[in-house]
C-alpha cells in the first residue's frame, strides 16, 4: 500500500465529523493522558502505606463497585439533567477523588475516595456515549465510538510512560496531576462542548408532544436491548479474567514479572497502533456479524492462553483478544445509540455501562478464585466456552433488531436528531420488547 493511499485512508477514517466531536475527542485524551491513580494505586497502599496487597486487592474491587451504581447514575442524569452538566459535574467529582488520594492517609478514607471515583468516573461514561449519538450522523456512530475508544488508549499509553517516568516525584505527585487533567478536562467540555440533548418534539401547531416516559425498569424490559447487555456481560467476563488470570498463569509457568509487563503492553501497543486500520477494515459490516466475530475472537485468544508456555506465546493470544476488544468495544456502544429512543440514549448507555462494571468488579474476583483452586486451565476452558456462547447469542437473538436499514442516515443534531428508533423500524422500547413486556412505567 502506497504513502497516498494510506494518507487517503487516514482521512477517510476521521472526516465527515462535526467540531463539537473532537472538542470531545481531545477532553477523552486529555483526560486519559492524566490517568494515573488505578495505575499505580496498587504500589501506593502496598510500598508507601505499607497496606497489604489483599486490601489493595479490595480498594481497587471498591472502584468496580462504584461503577455498577455510577452507570445507571450517569445515564439518568444524561437525559434528565443533559449531557454537558452531567460530565462536568462528574469529571470535578472525579479530580476531587483524585485530589483527596494525595491528602488522606487512614484506610477508610481511601477506601471511600476510591469509591466515589468509580461513581463519578462511571457515570460520565453515559453522558459522552450519548453526546456522540446526537451530534454524529447515524451511519457513521459506530466509527465516532472506534476515534473517542482509540483515544482513550492512546492517553492511557501516555499516561503509564508519563507516570513511570515521574514516579520518583511520589505518588501523591501523580494524583494531583490527574486531579489537575480531569479538571482540564472539565474546562474544555464546559467552554467548547455544546449541549446535545434533543429538545422535545413539537406538534404542526408548535405544541410539545407527550413523550413516552422511560425507566430503568422500561429500558430493563426492551427485550432486544436486555439480550445486547447479557450478552456484553457475557465478553467483558472473558475480556476481564486475562488481567488477573494471565499474570498467575505465567508466574505458573516460572515466568517472571517483568515478562508479563511486556505481554500485557502488546494490548496497548497493537490498540494505538492498529485501531484505525481495524476501523477501516470493519467500517459498514454488519454490526450482528462483527459482534459475533469479536467474541469468537475473545474465545479463541482466551482459551488459546492454556496451551501457551513462553512470553511470545502468551503474547500472541494478547494480540488475538486484542483485535476483539478493537472491534466489539465500538460496535457494541453503537448498537445501544441503536436500539435507544433519542430521549433515552442516556438511561440505555448507563444500563450498558453497568454491565461492563459488573464484569469488572465479578471477573477479577472468579480468575483469581479459579486459578487458586481448579487451577488456570479450567479458567480459560471457560472463558472459551463463554465466548462462543456470546457468539451463539449474537448471531441467533440479535440478527432481526441490528439488521442493516435500507433507509438513508441524517446528521443527528439537536434540531434534527437521527432516531435509531426508526432504523430499527419499530416506535418504543415497548414494542421492540414486544406485546407482552409492553410497559408504561413513569421515570
């Protein structure tokens, strides 16, 4: 492939985007880039609070945790209250955490900071997931997610280099430079970053139309949409477990730390590196199919992980579960900007959010567990066996609600807002779930 070609490539894969979207791409990197406190929060209990590792272990589950009542959180303030003041309050909640962390010392209160940053820090997601279904148009939703995705790694890449180096500063250093960032971040979304909430819909006469009223227990009830999410439990589980399952099962293998340090950076490595290419590639596929590719992927590189002995062999399952995280993350937030009525893009993103928290507060937890007990093998048999199960449930229950629409895309704007409703050829979250989950629940 020519120099030209890939130029052309590279613009084709980050234009047709309004402004507002990069103001939100560059608060993403911005934030990212300062990313430092679940990094290295581990080394400061256990090195400079002298904590033991099992409370370390705890305080990090306690961020999972209060990210499974953040998310849904997020995703009611998101359309009730809007997007911008919903991240700009959740980003200063977050820098304030962060800020405490460099200050407070007894466990309690680290415990209690490190909770209330998995609440803020979980439910911004909501509000920036949504902010992207309105202002993009809808055929180009899921490369808007792949952009703000490869973002978010490539700060976070930045943020380990950057971090390591400065780590003779202190870790309290650290955390008040990541306050300083996520309050950064917070400027740019409040200067630059328009209100996208869709305005309520009026009549020919210009009077509001009642809107059906959606609850979390409405949105539990869209049938479809509910499978989408078990379904996403069901891979974050799989992506999940390598982060505590892969370190012990190469330190069963003799392998030392430091071999498990360049494993794992393969993942950070081939997402920065490769992100756009793999955007290209599955751009307009079929989102049932991608879905399913991906977590064929998680299963085959997972359970691949058994059958390694040496870093270059666990490096390469790294790199096939990999290419399914670059793929499924996208893919998976532009389905639920899909199956969401317009007014309920944020109560949807927060559902969805939940089950990535669940995943991250449940998975570490089994691994270690499983690895401790049955031993690694019966850990990656069943991430495997997981995997093709979600697979099986994508391509069986999801081909009808994501096909592909033959009705042309319009830019998604406050004015003129892109339905995912209406590419699904179906009005509410009722009638997706069908006649007997039909609901009217107020929110």
């Amino acid at each position: 492939m020519s120099i030209d070609s890939l130029r052309r490539s590279a613009r084709a894969t980050v234009s047709g985007f309004p402004q507002g979207f990069w103001w939100l791409w560059l608060s993403t990197l911005v934030n990212r880039t300062g990313a430092f406190v679940l990094t290295f929060l581990s080394l400061y209990l256990t090195q400079e609070l002298g904590h033991s590792a099992w409370f370390a272990g705890l305080v990090v589950a306690l961020h999972g945790l209060g990210g499974v009542a953040g998310s849904p959180l997020g995703g009611l303030l998101t359309d009730r209250w809007g997007r911008r003041p919903t991240m700009v309050t959740m980003h200063l909640a977050a820098a304030a955490c962060s800020a405490a962390l460099a200050v407070v010392t007894s466990a309690w209160a680290i415990a209690t900071a490190v909770l209330l940053m998995g609440v803020a820090m979980q439910a911004v997601r909501p509000s920036i997931n949504a902010t992207i279904a309105d202002m993009v148009p809808a055929h180009d939703v899921r490369r808007a997610y792949a952009l703000n995705y490869w973002a978010l790694n490539l700060g976070f890449a930045i943020a380990s280099i950057a971090g390591g180096a400065a780590a003779f500063l202190g870790y309290r250093t650290l955390f008040v430079v990541d306050a300083v960032a996520t309050v950064l971040c917070a400027v740019i979304v409040f200067l630059r970053l328009p209100e996208t909430r869709p305005e309520a819909a009026v009549d020919k006469r210009g009077e509001p139309v009642a809107e059906e009223k959606v609850s979390m227990l409405t949105v539990l009830r869209d049938a479809p949409f509910r499978t989408l999410v078990l379904l996403n439990l069901l891979v974050c589980l799989v992506f999940t477990a390598p982060w505590i399952g892969l370190p012990l099962t190469m330190a069963g293998e003799g392998l030392p730390p430091s071999s498990y340090g360049m494993v794992i950076a393969v993942n950070g490595v081939v997402i920065v590196g490769f992100q756009l290419l793999v955007n290209k590639l599955t751009d307009k596929r079929s989102p049932v199919l991608l879905l399913t590719l991906s977590a064929l992927l998680f299963a085959f590189g997972t359970g691949a992980t058994a059958l390694a002995g040496s870093s270059v062999a666990f490096a390469a399952t790294v790199i096939v579960w990999t290419v399914g995280e670059m793929i499924h993350v996208p893919t998976n937030a532009a389905a639920t900007a899909r199956l969401a009525p317009e007014h309920a893009r944020g109560r949807y993103q927060g559902v969805m959010g939940m089950s990535w928290a669940v995943a991250g507060f449940v998975a570490p937890v089994a691994a270690g567990a499983i690895v401790g007990g049955p031993g690694p093998d019966v850990l990656w048999t069943a991430t495997a066996a997981i995997g093709v199960l979600a697979a099986v449930g994508y391509y069986t229950r999801l081909r009808k609600a994501l096909a592909d629409e033959d009705t042309p895309d319009t830019p998604a704007t406050p004015e003129t807002p892109a339905t995912p409703d209406a590419l699904d050829a179906r009005d509410t979250p009722d009638t997706r779930a069908g006649a007997a989950e039909q609901a009217s629940v107020s929110a």
